[in-house]
C-alpha cells in the first residue's frame, strides 16, 4: 500500500519538476534538444534536478504530520526513486536514450536519492521542525559561503563536446533510419536537391517532438483529440498512414518551396532566406522554423556531409 502511495506521490513530482524548467528559462534551465549549446545554469539545473525530491518530501511529511498522518510518512525517500525512475524511462521511452548525458544522469539520482535517504533518516523521522531555528541552522557563515559558491558556479559556462557527439550520433541514426524508411518518397522530389535535407530535418525534429508514442495517442484519439497524423504532423481529415503522411508532408513542402521561388522572382535572396521562408509556410511558429534550421545545420555540416556543397554558400545573396 505504501508503495502504491509512494508511487502516487512521485507522479506530480515529475510532472512539477518539469513544469518548472519550462516555465525557468530566466534561470537557464536547459532542456533536452537536438542542438548543441553550452549549460547556461549549471548550478541551477543541478540543483532543480537532483534536489527536488529532497525539498518536496519535507514538505509532503511534513503535512502528513500537521495531519496526524504519520503512517504515511514511512520510506517517504523512495519517492525519489520513482521520480528518477520516471524520467529514466520517459526519455528511453521517447526514443531520446542517445542524447543523454548518462554520467550527469547517474550522478543526479545518487545525489538525489542520496540526500533524500539522509533527510528522511535525519530530518523527517526525528520530526525536526520545518522552519530551522538558530540552533538547527549553526553557522551562519556556511549559509554565506554556500550562496557565495553557487553563484560562482552558476556563472560558469561549460562546453559540451560529450553533448555534441551524442547529438551528431544521434542525428546520423536517425537520417539513416528515414532514408531507409522513406528515401523513395524524399529524395529527388524538389527542383533543388538541398530541399530533401530540409525535409529531412522537419522529419527529423517533428518526430523528436512527437515520438512514436505520442503519436499512437494521436491516432487513437484521431480525429476528435486530433488533427494531425503521422512522422511529419500534417493537418488531416481522414486517417493517414505513416507512409501517406510523408507524401503529403514532402508535397506541402515542396508548394512552400515552388511559391516562394514565385515570390523572390527579381529579387536577390540568399538560400537562407529561401528555405526560411520555405519553412515558414510549412510552419510559422519563430521557435519551430530556428529549431529546424539548427537541426538541418549539424547535418549539412557533420552528417550528411554529401550535401555539404549545398549549403556552403547559403547566406551569401546571388547576383542578378
């Protein structure tokens, strides 16, 4: 029963947890994503991360005792196990395992679960009051020293080169994995062959956004919980297969391409400002379009390097 418990207790966790970060990014929280940046907030993630089941189990118990609930305070730290476990196994789920840090990963839930271990043993169980008096808190010049310490360290700014490779090994499989899957329906199907690797980068990034379980619920729910279907999300009325909505998704693409062409007619435009605009028609969320094109950067530059030539020049505007 307890376990039952436990287990209920670390749903909300995991979901405020994330609503957190979503909600953090003044703070520099960072997210799972398909481009390479720097941590801006190492300190501050860290914390977010490994420590919030510490935090939020204080105070559960600590409710639980105002309640006369003290039966439900018993192995209150295994919550902490499931909240690491929820977010193991939602990311596997999701088919992001490649693009984990799994050292950071690992030593987040140790020093999560370990500190949670240690506050249901030393702080929860002896029923320590939950506002520290003078007593509780010693030192006063710790608490200076560990602020002063987390703002240093909050300001550094480390590279990720383990990150980067992660991202390009994962980006490799997944290519691979579409031209296998839908090369026949891509590939020579626009008037310029550098549009197949824009379609493969909305592929690419839509499928990371709505994994293959995310999508069942799509199709399951279809069409009343939804409108769109399939590896490249396009807006429909009747049922389409994965196959169906690559067609459909490649086509759409390629009117976008055909009509800005129209539209740049005697004007000097740059590929970048072509694909852009390509882009925009297929989507005109901001956030969507410079997802997209970082995606299509890493693999032009990295990946599919056979399209290289394509895009060396693309910022630089032709001449008349």
């Amino acid at each position: 029963m307890l376990h039952l418990w436990h287990f209920a207790l670390a749903i909300p966790l995991f979901l405020g947890v994330n609503w957190i970060g979503d909600h953090s990014s003044a703070f520099g929280y960072l997210r799972l994503s398909l481009h390479v940046r720097e941590v801006p907030a190492p300190a501050f993630n860290f914390v977010l991360k490994a420590l919030a089941p510490t935090v939020y189990i204080i105070i559960v118990s600590t409710i639980c005792y105002v309640l006369k609930r003290d039966s439900l305070v018993q192995g209150m730290w295994i919550v902490a196990v499931y909240y690491f476990v929820f977010r193991l196994l939602f990311n596997i789920t999701f088919g992001r395992a490649a693009l984990l840090d799994w050292f950071s990963v690992l030593r987040q839930a140790l020093v999560g679960i370990g500190t949670s271990y240690l506050a249901y043993v030393y702080f929860i169980l002896p029923r320590h009051p939950l506002l520290p008096g003078v007593e509780s808190v010693g030192n006063q010049i710790w608490v200076i020293v560990a602020l002063f310490l987390y703002a240093v360290l909050n300001d550094v700014r480390t590279p990720s080169p383990r990150s980067a490779r992660r991202k390009k090994t994962y980006l490799c499989t997944r290519l691979d994995h579409f031209k296998h899957e839908y090369g026949d329906l891509i590939d020579s199907q626009f008037p310029e062959r550098y549009m197949e690797l824009v379609a493969y980068a909305i592929l690419i990034y839509e499928t990371f956004n709505r994994p293959w379980l995310a999508r069942l619920v799509e199709r399951a729910v279809f069409p009343w919980g939804s409108h769109t279907l399939g590896p490249m999300q396009v807006s429909t009325k009747t049922r389409l297969s994965d196959r169906e909505s690559v067609v459909i998704g490649t086509q759409q693409l390629r009117r976008s391409f055909e009509t800005t062409n129209e539209e740049l007619i005697g004007k000097r435009a740059s590929r970048y400002t072509v694909i852009k605009m390509a882009i925009a028609k297929y989507n005109r969320d901001d956030n969507y379009i410079g997802e997209v094109f970082q995606v299509l950067h890493i693999l032009w530059a990295q990946v599919a390097t056979d399209y290289r030539t394509e895009f060396e020049a693309m910022y630089t505007q032709p001449s008349l």
